[in-house]
C-alpha cells in the first residue's frame, strides 16, 4: 500500500482491513496490536475461523528516516518440532528480523527502532488517546518540559510586592514560605484570642479590693506604732533575761559536770562490752575449732573403714576364684594322654594306617598332649603367682585401715574432751560486768544526788519572778506582731492593685503589638499567593500557547484559596472526559502536532473511525484515517 506524505484516507466496511493496516504497522515496529496487545490473531484463519497451518507471515514497511528510506521487515514463521519418543509435533512460532534487507538479532532490531523513535514517545505521537489517558502528573511533567517554566524573579520583575516576597525566600520555596507565613498567623491569632480572657482575669482580680481599707498612709503610721512598741518590748525582754540568763548559766555548768560523769560511765561500760565481745569470739572460736577438728577425725574414719571393707570384699572375691582355681589345678593335673583313634585311620580311604604311619602318628599326638600340658601347667603357676600377690595386697590393706581406725579413735576421743573443756568455759555477759562494777555504782549514785539538786526548785528567787515577766511580754510582743502582720498584708493590696493594672496595660499593648504583626503577616501571604498565581498563570500561559484548540489547567484553585497542583484538558472549557468523541480525537491531534513540533520527530499516526469526526485537525505528521463506508473492499485516497 502507497501512503501520501500527508494524509492518506482508508475507506471500507466493516471487517475489510482497516484496522489491520494499522495492527501491521505497529507490529512490524514494536510487535504489538493498534490497542498495544503484544498476543493478538497474527495467523490466518479459514472461514470456519480455523488457522491455516505452514503459512509465514511478514510484514514489510518502508519508512523515510531523515531523508533516506529506510525498509524494515518483521517475519512470524511455524516451527513445527517432534520429540523423541512422542507422536505429536510441537509448534513454536519464531521472529526474524531484518533492516535494509539484512537480517538481525531481536535485541539489534528493538535498539534500532527505539533508536529511530522512543516507545513512549512513540505512542504518545501515533495515538491521539494515548496522552490525555496519562496519569496528572506524566502530563504535568512533559508539558512542563516543552515550555520553558517561568521563574520567580521574571514573574517578580516589575512589581515590588513581588520583588519584596522574592527577598524574604532566600533558599526556601514559595509554598514553604507560606505554610510558614501561615502557621505565624495562626500563632498570632491563637494569642490574640486569648488576651482578652486574661485582661478580664485581671479586671476579675481587681474587684475583690474594691472594699478594702485604701487609706495607705493610716497604715503605714500604725504599722510604724506597732513596730516601735514590739521594739520597746524587746527591750524589756532583754534587761529582765540578764538575771535569768545567769542563773541559767551555772545551771548550765552543773549539766555539764553531770554528762561528763556520765560519759564516763559510759567509757567504763563500753570497756565490759569490749571485754565481753572478745571472750565471746574466742569461745566461739575455740569450740568451732574443736567441732571442725572432730569432723575430721570422723571423715577419716569412716574412709578407713570404706577402704577396710573394700579389701575384704576382694578378699573374699579372691577366695571364690581360688577355689575354683583349685579345681582347674586338680583337673589339669590329673588329665593323661590318651590316643584318639579316629586319628589312626586315613580319612580318603578310611582304611587304618600302616604300623610305622600309626606309630608316627600316636608319637606327634603325644608331643602335641605334652606341650599342650605344660602351657596349661605354666599359665596356672602364673595364676596362683597373681592370685597370692593379690591376697597379700588387700591384707596389708585391711592391717593397715584397721591400725589407722584404731589411731583416729584415739584422737576423736582426745577430740570430743578437748570440745568438752572448751564448751565448759563461762562467758561472763557484759550486762553483768557492768552491774557488779563498783566504781560504774559510785558514779551513778553521784549523778542521781546531783541531777536531783539541780532541778529541785528555787522559792521565790528572782531568776523566777523575772521568767514570770519575760513570758509575759512575749505574750504582748506576739500580739503585737500579729497586728503588724495584718496591716502589712492590707498594705500589699496597694502593691497587688499596681501590679495588675500593669499588667492590664502590658496585655493591651501586647494585643496592639499582635494585631500590627498579623495586618503585616496577612499582607504578606496576601502578596506571595498574588505572586503564585502569577507564576501559575504564567506557566499555563506558556503551556496553552503550544496549542491551537486546547487548553491545559496545571492547577486546581479551592475555595478556601490553597492551590494544588493539576493537569487537565478543556477545548473550550469543558474537561476532556466531558467532551464528545470528535472533540476528544481533535484535541489528541492538537496536542500530538504540539509534541512533534518540541520533539522535532513525526511517526505516521493511524486513526480509526474518522467517519465520526466532521472538521479532523490537520497533522503535522503523516496521517492514515482510517474510515468506515459502504465499500466491500479497501479504498484508499492519497491527499
């Protein structure tokens, strides 16, 4: 089939190769379907719908590749193999590939072509579909590669709130530097909902004194009475302790002479409890001394007497194996020769041997009983030998266990009367020391006599007439002070009223202080989100100007101002899923004659079911419309 370098138009019915014009194109190039199924019906069929076996298919497309014509062909054949040891044949349907005529590898060939055009980009410039099908953001992506995306400081130029905003980013992004803008404001707003609360607090607090006595200097005047009366007071207090305090002070000296004589008791009583202590750990050590000694002594023992029973057991065992060693000893010593007859017969004939062969015979039988004898004799010589060494062994060992009990028995007893001795000794407790200490009962006495004088009572001394006194003015002085106490506390209301007016006054300032930052803030994010949407504005328009019908909106602008980012088509004004099926085609051409023209690459495009679309958009590529008529077979119109 001859193409026009422009546009070609495929007129038939239903079911006469339209679209399988397209399907070989596709599949000579990458070997896939119109509808990029790589397993699709490549074989021919019969009319019964059956695949007509041993028939190769090919197809061949001649392509003009920067002014040179370029033939490539994609072969399918029939690979009919038999295994060994089986009936049916197997069918595998192998490829080959040639460029120009010569043939080549699979891998040689898909390099080749992806070398002529990208499969994304192929697919993206021979399907009018295939583009707005893309996710958002591959459209966003390769839209934003085609326009040169604008930059801050061109949109800024000119304007200098924009300018201003530009300055203030320094190496953080617009939407940075206004979540940050944001979350600021929000802060302000945040503290300026509260001021007014803790102003009324405050205002709260001030009422409480509304009828408190507010004559300052009337008490500070009774609090200057009231300190100079407590003064007077401790005057007195102080001329009547001197006779008090001297009395004190001999008491004071009496005290002392007592703890001292009593500290010396303690110094004696400590010496009993040392004493004590001592005598104590040395029992203790002695007698655990002679227990650890006994144990011993019983360890050893009771070992002896293992080692003693031990022996007897082997002796005994001795005994059982000498008798029957006796026995082997009589029977060996009784055993005679005697001639084996059956030995005097010859064993082939079974004939008796002749005279001399007889007596030759009964003499080797006699030299082999001999022999024979004396190994037994000598091996039970040996036996007894080791038998009777063994005997006197273990018989030494039980003279000896039974000696070494004898000896430990001795010692055990020395052993338990030394434990004895030292369990007899008599500890005298340190409770018993001190009570039987004759000078610890001296001093005692001298305390108790001394102690009792000193706080026997003094009769009407003046030491007591002046404590009497002294409690007395303490009593006023307590009084006083108390009264002092309340008028200070009524006079630091003035100091409470002061402090929360200020603070009144810092809380106001503080709210002028918010609502000045947050007019400054707003301003702000009101000039970087007019900035933004320049920018938007800008990249759409640069985008929108690569097309003649469509149009693109790259972002999505809410209600409650936030931008996000998006891509959708319109012709119009109406999105692309909302548009008619003619409409949908044009805008796939619009945007495919966009792309050729930034890629500088143009690939035939195939499109099917043209005879829905009044006005096609012309291609800058080569066109092939495929249409459908009334014609039962192929017309094909060059343009």
């Amino acid at each position: 089939m001859e193409f026009s370098p422009t546009l070609t138009q495929v007129l038939g019915a239903n079911k006469t190769g339209k679209t399988t014009i397209a399907d070989a194109f596709r599949w000579c190039l990458l070997g896939e379907n119109s509808e990029g199924r790589s397993s699709f019906g490549v074989r021919t069929k019969d009319t019964q719908g059956n695949v007509i076996p041993d028939l190769p298919h090919e197809v061949t497309v001649l392509l003009e590749v920067e002014g040179s014509e370029v033939e490539l062909k994609r072969c399918q054949l029939e690979k009919w193999t038999k295994v060994k040891g089986t009936e049916e044949r197997t069918l595998s349907l192998p490829s080959a590939y040639y460029i120009n005529g010569q043939k080549h590898s699979e891998t040689d060939y898909k390099a080749y072509i992806d070398s002529l055009c990208k499969r994304s980009l192929f697919l993206t410039i021979t399907n009018p579909s295939y583009f707005p099908s893309l996710p958002a953001t591959a459209q966003r992506e390769m839209l934003s590669k085609m326009v040169a995306v604008p930059s801050m400081a061109e949109v800024a130029k000119g304007n200098e709130g924009f300018m201003a905003v530009l300055e203030e980013l320094h190496d953080t992004s617009l939407e940075n530097y206004l979540k940050h803008i944001a979350y600021q404001i929000e802060l302000i707003k945040d503290d300026l909902k509260a001021i007014p609360v803790r102003i009324e607090e405050q205002k709260n607090n001030l009422t409480k004194y509304a009828e408190a006595n507010t004559n300052w200097k009337e008490i500070e005047a009774d609090i200057t009475a009231t300190e100079s009366a407590i003064e007077r007071i401790d005057e007195e207090i102080a001329d009547n302790s001197k006779v008090v305090d001297g009395e004190e002070a001999t008491k004071r000296a009496e005290r002392n002479s007592i703890n001292q004589l009593k500290a010396k008791i303690q110094t004696i009583a400590n010496g009993h409890r040392t004493a004590h202590q001592q005598e104590q750990h040395e029992y203790t050590t002695s007698c655990n001394t002679h227990r650890n000694n006994i144990a011993t002594l019983q360890r050893g023992i009771a070992a002896e007497e293992e080692r003693k029973k031990f022996a007897e057991q082997q002796l005994a065992t001795i005994a059982t194996a000498t008798e029957d060693f006796r026995k082997r000893w009589t029977a060996t010593d009784n055993e005679e020769f005697a001639i084996d007859e059956s030995r005097l017969v010859c064993p082939t004939c079974h004939r008796e041997l002749e005279a001399t062969d007889k007596a030759a015979k009964i003499a080797s039988m006699e030299a082999d009983f001999n022999r024979t004898h004396a190994q037994e004799v000598a091996a039970l010589e040996a036996e007894a030998e080791d038998i009777k060494k063994r005997k006197a062994k273990y018989e030494g060992e039980i003279a000896a266990a039974t000696a070494k009990i004898a000896e430990l028995n001795k010692q055990l007893a020395e052993a338990q009367k030394s434990l004895e001795a030292a369990m007899a000794v008599v500890v005298i407790s340190a409770e018993q020391r001190i009570s039987t200490d004759l000078e610890i009962d001296k001093l005692n006495k001298e305390v108790e006599r001394r102690t009792a004088q000193l706080e026997q009572p003094k009769e009407n001394s003046e030491a007591t007439a002046k404590a009497s006194i002294i409690a007395s003015l303490k009593n006023d002085k307590a009084t006083l002070q108390a009264k002092r106490d309340a008028l200070r506390d009524n006079l630091n209301i003035r100091t409470i009223i002061a402090d929360t007016n200020k603070r009144i006054e810092e809380l106001e300032k503080q709210e002028q202080t918010l609502n000045a930052q947050l007019t400054q803030l707003e301003g702000k994010e009101d000039m970087a989100k007019a900035l933004q949407l320049a920018n938007i504005d800008a990249l759409e328009q640069r985008v929108n100007q690569l097309f003649s019908v469509v149009t693109f909106t790259m972002f999505d602008r809410k209600l409650n101002g936030s931008i996000t980012p998006k891509c959708e088509c319109c012709i119009g004004g109406v999105p692309y899923s909302d548009l008619n099926a003619a409409d949908r085609v044009n805008a796939g051409i619009d945007i495919i004659n966009a792309i050729c023209r930034h890629t500088d690459t143009y690939v035939p495009c195939f499109i099917d079911n043209v005879e829905s679309i009044n006005d096609p958009l012309p291609m800058l590529s080569q066109c092939v419309q495929l249409i459908v008529s009334r014609d039962k077979t192929l017309q094909v119109i060059t343009l």
